[in-house]
C-alpha cells in the first residue's frame, strides 16, 4: 500500500451506535489529520496530531474521539452521532521537519451517513 | 466572511483555457496551494506556490499570485475531460502554523466537448 487509506470507505450507522474510523500512512509523515468535509463548505479541520501528539482540537464535539497510536495510524471513534454529522471525512499527513512547504496527503475518505 | 474564498462553479469547452480564482485574507500566509478532487476520491495536491514569488509554471498548470491584492488564480491550459473536478485553493496562514491550511469551499469545473 502507498499513499494514505482510509477504512471504511462508507459507513451507515444510527445515532445509538458506536463505530470508528481508520486510517495509515505509509508516507513516513509525522503529522496526521481528521478533516470533515460537507458539500459546498470549506473543509473543516476537526484535529491535529504531531509525533502522537494531539496539537489541534477545533472545537469538535466529544462524540468524535481521535487517537493516535503511532506516526502511521489515526482512528477516529465515533458514538451517538447525529444526522447532520452526516459528511466526508478525510484524513491527510505531512512532514514536519522544517522542510517549509507542509504539504498534506489525502487519503479517498470515509462517507459517513448517520440515520 | 471566510478566509479563503473562491467561485462555485465553472463551465469550459474542452481543448479551451481554465481559470479558477481565489481570494484569501491573511496578508502573512506563506504558502498557497492547489488540490484536486475527483468524485469518490481525497484531495490530491496539484502544486502550490511560495508568498514570494508570482507565477510558478507546471506543464499545463499556471498559478499566479498577486500578494497586494490577495488574490491566487490557477490556469488550466488545454483543457481535458479528466480536468473536471472540485478544485480547492488552500492557504497557510502564517509561518508559525504552516501545517494548519484553510480552504475554501472549492470550484466544480465541469469540461464540456
């Protein structure tokens, strides 16, 4: 595998349930991402983790709960979500070495339908 | 308002130029970039520019930034079926942040034969 994967690439759950999100990198980045994406806004970042470390919450709610087990994988958990948590999301990396440029790598996403 | 902001939609005959324009607000921004998305796939990034300088040239792709007027614009030469896309322009805000980008809600361009 290259690149950044997400899995599940769709998921349908009810708002009772409980799921999680994966995904890995196998870039060798050190910076990973939860990003949620609704049609026609601007992607939202959701959380930020440098070297395991989480650096960013942005006022996410408490039903999406990230970790980060190592540099290559983020989960993103998810429990009693509502309807309008319905949305893309998307994971991406990057190298923070100081190279300047920060690009971020996106993974195809999870589409997440909550009923 | 948002601080990256760009055009919903563009409609273009294949073989003909794209442009797709982008306006941001942070005057300390460092980089801006360009990414593609594909139906059912992630961001992919198409190039991006350094606050530097004003025009960078990859293949078919042209970016130009004017710093004075915020403003970010990316051409699409010979445009190609497969160019049609949602197309985000992203920024980062400042050099301390570098790894936090903003996006705006991305221009669906729709290539037409």
């Amino acid at each position: 595998e290259t690149g950044v994967t997400q899995t599940p690439r769709h998921l349908v759950m009810g708002m009772t349930n409980k799921k999680s999100l994966k995904c890995e990198q196998h870039l060798g980045h050190n910076a990973m991402y939860w990003y949620k994406q609704s049609a026609k806004k601007p992607l939202e970042l959701m959380f930020v983790y440098n070297f395991k470390e989480q650096t960013e919450n942005n006022s996410v709610p408490s039903r999406f709960s990230p970790e980060c087990p190592n540099s290559s994988h983020l989960f993103l958990h998810l429990h009693t979500l509502q309807p309008e948590d319905s949305a893309l999301y998307l994971c991406a990396s990057s190298q923070d070495g100081g190279s300047g440029s920060y690009e971020q790598y996106f993974g195809p996403g999870t589409r997440l339908t909550v009923t | 308002g948002e601080d990256v902001e760009q055009s919903l939609f563009l409609s273009v005959r294949e073989g003909d130029s794209s442009v797709i324009n982008c306006t941001y607000t942070d005057s300390s921004s460092t980089y801006l970039y360009w990414y593609k998305q594909e139906p059912g796939a992630g961001l992919q990034l198409l190039t991006y520019i350094f606050s530097n300088m004003d025009m960078k040239q990859d293949q078919r792709l042209t970016v130009l930034l004017n710093k004075k007027d915020k403003h970010l614009s990316l051409r699409i030469a010979d445009t190609q079926t497969g160019d049609s896309a949602i197309y985000f322009c992203a920024e980062s805000p400042s050099r301390s942040n570098d790894y936090k980008l903003s996006f705006g809600a991305g221009t669906t361009v729709t290539v037409r034969a």
